[in-house]
C-alpha cells in the first residue's frame, strides 16, 4: 500500500496501527468515517445543483414535444380552412353545422 502512493499517510498509519493491535475493522471503519463526509458533501452539494438543470433540460423537452404534436393540427385546421359557422338558429346542434359548413 505504501508503495502505490495512493493513499494518504493518515490512512497507512491507521492500518498499520490496527494491524499491529488486531483490531483492523475497527481501525479502517474509523477511517471511512473520517473521510466519508469529505466525499458525500461534494456529491450532495452536485445533486443539489444539477437537479433545477436537468427540470429544466426535461421540460424543454417535453415542451417541445408538445408542441411539435399540436403544430400540425393547428396547421391542418388552417389549411382546410376548418371554421364553425355559428347561425343565429341556436335550436341546430354545433356538430352538424360544423360538419355542414366544412365537407371535403
């Protein structure tokens, strides 16, 4: 372990010293307590950060989704020039004048 330059000496004393005494998990379980906040409040702090982007990310995605479904509808109702002509007989139903009034 010494020779790989990896980790740092607090970490080989520890080991050493749990080692020599017989009591190596207790030892290396004081060291992942001693380093394991120094890891998750980076990775915290990332989340927390990455979280609004990525709402952001999807909703533009989605969005956009939307509206390409819809743009060619709305296109469509323009080009056949779909329209309701409303009549001042409101006993007629709204469906057959629509249907009436926009035959192919």
């Amino acid at each position: 372990m010494q020779n790989t330059e990896v980790f740092p000496s607090m970490v080989l004393q520890m080991v050493a010293i749990g080692e020599e005494s017989g009591a190596l998990d207790s030892m290396l379980g004081k060291v992942a307590d001693f380093y394991e906040p120094r890891w998750t409040m980076p990775w915290k702090r990332f989340s927390s950060l990455m979280e609004p982007i990525i709402m952001v990310v999807l909703g533009t995605l989605i969005g956009g989704m939307v509206i390409a479904m819809y743009l060619p509808i709305s296109r469509w109702g323009k080009l056949f020039k779909l329209r309701v002509a409303f009549s001042h007989n409101p006993a007629r139903p709204l469906w057959p004048r629509f249907l009436m009034n926009n035959a192919l």
